[in-house]
C-alpha cells in the first residue's frame, strides 16, 4: 500500500505465537479447552489477513505432556498454512514439552535429552530459539555451557539484527505472585551474555497473557497462549486460568524500531468503522487532502456526510 506517514514499510514481519498446549488423540485440555481448534483458527485467522510474515515463532508448551501425537498434530495444522504463507515455523521448547519428542518429531533428529538451541536465518534477520527448560521441572535455567554457546553467536552481529526466542521471559510478573517460582533462574548471567548485542527484541511465552517489559536494555515482548490465558485481578487464586483472551503477537521489525502488536484470536463485533473501499481514495489524494478528509474532526467524512462514508 502507498505510504501514508512517516514510516516506510517493515523490513521484516514475524508472527509470534505461544503456548498451544496440545493433547494427543484430540482430548480437551483440562477437559474442555479444545487446544487443537484454538490454533487452527489462530493460522486461520492469519492467513484471512492481509499478513504474510517471512518467519511464524512458536515460543514453546507446544504439546501439554510431550507426546508424540500432540507434535504430529501441531505439525499438521502448522506447517501446511505456513507454506500457503510463505512463511519459515521456528519452534522453541517450553517448560510441559519433551525435548526426545520435540527433537524427533519436529527436526526428524535422533531423540535427544540436549537443550534444543538452534539458530535460523530470515533474509537477514537472525532469530535464535534458545531452551530454557529443566528436564522434570516447570522452571526455566540456562546452562553455562548454553550461555557460551549464544556468546559465540551472538559475537558475530546479523545483517539486521537478531531475536531472542525464548519460553521463559526474563522479566518480573506482578500480577501473578505464584509464577514467580517458575521464572526463569539465573538471569544476571544472562543479561552479561546479551547486554550490548544485536539483539533487538526478546521474545518469550509461558506466562500465558501478553506483557511487555524490558532486560538489559533490550525489549521483551511476551505472547498470551492459544489455548487459554489467566485472570490477572483474581486473587483470591493461586492461579486462575480462563477461557478467554487468546491471542497471538505480531511482530514489525523496521530499520531503527521493532513494532509488537498483540491480535486477539475469533470474530469481534465491530461498533463503528470505514469501508476498505476507500483506499483507492485515499491513496491518489495529497497529503493535504488527507488531512482534511480524515484527520478534520468536522470533515463531511468524519461527520458522515460525504458519499458512501
């Protein structure tokens, strides 16, 4: 579309999604939340859009207890609309995720109990999916020899930079006291590791509703799960999921800035809007005439008075 402000397009355009949470066999997640069909309409509803990003992220709990048919599944919904968007699926491992199955399954490697970090190239973008996870546990760690391991990477900076995708965000939550027990440990040594670098943006799950915040002068953005969220206001629980709120993030990257957008997942009722039709308009005016159409707050337009406003 014509550039209609002071921004030229992306350079790049990644979808982040997290947390899908799927069973084997279909079976409903805590016996009601069908978790397969919540990320079918998520890559629905991406592919409806006029979207098309180069990469879709998945930052981890792809499969609720690990097992193979829950990774064959999110295979089978995933990768077929993202060839139809011409996109790249990188996935990261999360804390309810195997790592034999997650290897095996996905990567068509020999099952294996290694931290699964692997490093991906997007036209220029690097993203690195690291594992935060600790085998038998639901909090998050990174071994010294991991933190090596990403030193060396990241010692070569990217042609535009790099993501850091991981489950476990590096960040405070205030509004769920009893996650604090399931962060991630450890984060000085890995600020020291990322301080400075190219990294442009961290990307993280596990907490299942979107947050933002920032560590080692980098942004952190965290994506809300597909399959449910949690009350944040509710404290009389420990934890309290819901049905409601899913969403996944999408993610802008521009020369000098990085854009994250969360999009909620399924129909919304819509109380006031324009017709796409206009663009055509829009696009062949000045930026004067812009102005006075759309920005005037008693244009015709605006006051619903021009044709087919």
């Amino acid at each position: 579309m014509t550039q209609l402000g002071q921004y030229p397009d992306p350079v790049h355009v990644i979808a982040h999604v997290s947390d899908t949470h799927l069973l084997g066999g279909g079976k409903l997640l805590y016996g009601s939340v069908p978790s397969d069909e919540r990320l079918i309409a998520a890559m629905n509803q991406l592919e409806n859009s006029d979207v098309r990003p180069e990469a879709i992220v998945f930052t981890g709990d792809l499969a609720d207890l690990g097992e193979p048919e829950a990774y064959e599944r999110v295979k089978a919904i995933v990768e077929p609309a993202a060839a139809r968007l011409g996109a790249q699926v990188i996935w990261v491992m999360g804390n309810h995720d195997e790592r034999p199955e997650y290897s095996s399954l996905l990567f068509s490697e020999e099952p294996s109990t290694e931290p699964q970090d692997r490093v991906y190239d997007v036209n220029g973008l690097r993203i690195i999916s690291l594992d935060t996870t600790v085998i038998g546990y639901h909090h998050g760690a990174i071994s010294d020899a991991q933190l090596t391991w990403l030193a060396d990477v990241l010692a070569t900076p990217a042609p535009h930079g790099t993501l850091l995708a991981l489950h476990h965000p590096p960040i405070p939550t205030p509004l769920v006291w009893a996650m604090q027990m399931l962060e991630l440990q450890g984060q000085d040594k890995l600020a020291e590791v990322v301080r400075g670098t190219d990294i442009r943006a961290i990307l993280g799950g596990h907490l299942h509703f979107s947050t933002h915040s920032t560590f080692a002068g980098i942004p952190v953005s965290v994506a809300a799960a597909t399959c449910y969220t949690l009350a944040l206001t509710q404290h009389d629980r420990l934890l309290s999921g819901v049905d409601s709120d899913q969403a996944i993030n999408l993610v802008h990257v521009y020369g000098e800035t990085v854009v994250h957008s969360i999009v909620p997942i399924g129909a919304r009722t819509e109380i006031t809007g324009f017709e796409g039709k206009h663009r055509a308009d829009i696009e062949a005016m000045s930026v004067e005439k812009r102005l006075e159409m759309f920005s005037k707050k008693v244009s015709p337009f605006n006051l619903g008075e021009a044709p087919n406003a």
